[in-house]
C-alpha cells in the first residue's frame, strides 16, 4: 500500500515556500521585484507581505514573523498616505 501525501504536508513535515520575489533597494538591478518596503518595484500599490520575500526559512513556523512584517509594511502604508 502506498503512502499518500496531502498538499502543503511531505513525511510529517510541512513545506514552506520562501524567496521567489527577491529583495532590493534600487530596482535598477533587474533581479528583484520588492523594494525594502515589500512593495513592487513596477507597480505603486502592490506590496507583498507573505513569506515569499523571506530569504530562507528555518525550522520554526514562520507566522508571527510575517504578522510582524504585516504590521511593519500596514505602517509604512498609513505613513504614505498621510
């Protein structure tokens, strides 16, 4: 009998997904899409604020690590909108 593996979940283990939108200061590099405020560098409003611009992610739930970053773009937003 085979062992089937729900989505999300592989051995007991869960699968995160971390850094496919990479970071950087000046899009003028052309390899990332997020300045270091987790916004887009192509479009004024769309920010990202999940765990794809993490670098990597380690062995602890990732959670409140991005309700933090959550917390810290919400705030930037407020501060450009005045």
């Amino acid at each position: 009998m085979r062992e089937t593996v729900s989505a999300g979940r592989l051995g007991g283990r869960y699968l995160r997904h971390a850094n496919p939108a990479r970071t950087a200061c000046f899009a003028r590099s052309g390899l990332s899409v997020l300045d270091v405020h987790c916004k887009a560098h192509e479009l004024d409003n769309l920010y990202l604020v999940d765990t794809s611009f993490f670098a990597s992610i380690g062995a602890v739930d990732p959670s409140l690590t991005v309700m933090a970053s959550a917390l810290r773009v919400g705030e930037h937003i407020l501060g450009r909108l005045g």
